[in-house]
C-alpha cells in the first residue's frame, strides 16, 4: 500500500509539475517583454498563421520528440512516446491561461510577471522530470542535450533554448515580421531558467530518491 501512495505522489508531483510549466510558459508570454523561448518558436507561428498557441504548441512538443528520436537512435525508450500527453496537457494549461490572463498595464508588473514566469518554468520543469514519469518534451529534449554533451540538464536547457530563439527569428524575418515575440524578457528567460533548473533539479531529484528509498 505504501508502494502505491508514493507512486500517487509521484504522479502528483508531476502533474504540479506540468501545470507549472503552462502556467510560467503563459506568464512570461502575457509580461509582453518577449516570450519564453521553449514556446517563441510556437508563438510566432500562431501570430503569423492565425494558430491557437495551444495547437503550435503541440506540434512543437511533438518536434521535440522526434528529435530525442533522433539524438537518442536505438536508445530511444518508446515510453518516451508518451510525452505527447504531457504536450496534451502543458499545452492545454497554457491555451486555458491564454485566454484569461492580462498583460499588466505597469511596466514595473510586467517584469514582475516575466521574473516570475521564469522561476515557474524551471520549477516545474525541473519537477517533471525529476519525478523520471513523463517529461515534457522540450524540457526531456534539454535533459537529453545535456546528456549527450555531457554538460547537464542546465546547460541543456541554455542550449535548446537559443536553438529555438534561432528558429523563430528566421520564421519572422523570413515573414517580414522582424523581432516578432523576441525581446529583453526572452534573453533574460534564456539566460536565467536554466540556472533555475539547475538549482531546483538536484533538489527534487533528491526527493525522489528519498521516496524511492522508503518505498
């Protein structure tokens, strides 16, 4: 019985973990200081195609899988596959906040709005996959970059996350859209959610291993 309370936990956890993303994701898009950069790609697609941000989304998460597929080859795990459920819902989470939150009218609580964003998104993200359930795709994308270089989850995280500004800078130059959703606010995302994962993910990864040890 005790087995599968902790497993309850777990996937708790993980959902917590989920709706954090989605919500920090749309936080740092409402601050209107530049978008994240997991969602910047998703974000100027939606703008120039008329898109619900909730199906590009999905299609980018569903990118981020295939890519493990092809980062991992014969390592792939087919659990893996499953991350489309957590596309499903992150970018669920992230429609439903869409279509309620405000852009502060303040610049003061735009950045307020954008620093916490931030702090969200590496919680959660770090959250997920410390719990080794399903992870969201980008952020299993990044923990696979990680692996590969050999360089860690945070940096992994920096890695992807400049790969993705790249792509939707080409998309919005290419449409004669300019700096479309790229701003100050997606530098400093850039630059500082992966120094918050990297201090939050050793922390649940810990947990996890507590719980594991008692189970």
């Amino acid at each position: 019985m005790l087995h599968k309370v902790n497993r309850l936990n777990q996937i708790l956890f993980y959902l917590l973990g989920l709706f954090l993303v989605g919500l920090g994701i749309t936080l740092c898009t409402k601050a209107s200081l530049g978008v994240s950069p997991v969602v910047s790609l998703a974000y100027n697609v939606s703008v120039i195609f008329n898109i619900p941000i909730g199906i590009t989304s999905f299609a980018n998460f569903s990118l981020c899988i295939f890519i493990q597929f092809l980062l991992l080859g014969k390592e792939f795990d087919h659990f893996r596959i499953l991350q489309v459920v957590a596309s499903f819902l992150t970018s669920f989470v992230m429609q439903l906040f869409d279509n309620t939150l405000l852009t502060p009218r303040l610049l003061s609580m735009r950045f307020v709005w954008l620093l916490a964003g931030i702090v969200i998104v590496g919680c959660g993200a770090a959250l997920t996959v410390a719990m080794r359930f399903i992870p969201n795709p980008a952020d299993a994308l990044a923990h696979t970059i990680g692996q590969v270089t050999g360089k860690g989850f945070g940096t992994g995280k920096n890695l992807l996350d400049l790969v993705f500004i790249s792509l939707s800078l080409v998309l919005s130059f290419g449409f004669g859209k300019g700096w479309l959703g790229v701003n100050i606010g997606t530098l400093i995302a850039s630059l500082v959610t992966g120094r918050v994962i990297a201090v939050f993910f050793p922390i649940f990864e810990k947990l996890y291993e507590t719980r594991v040890e008692k189970s």
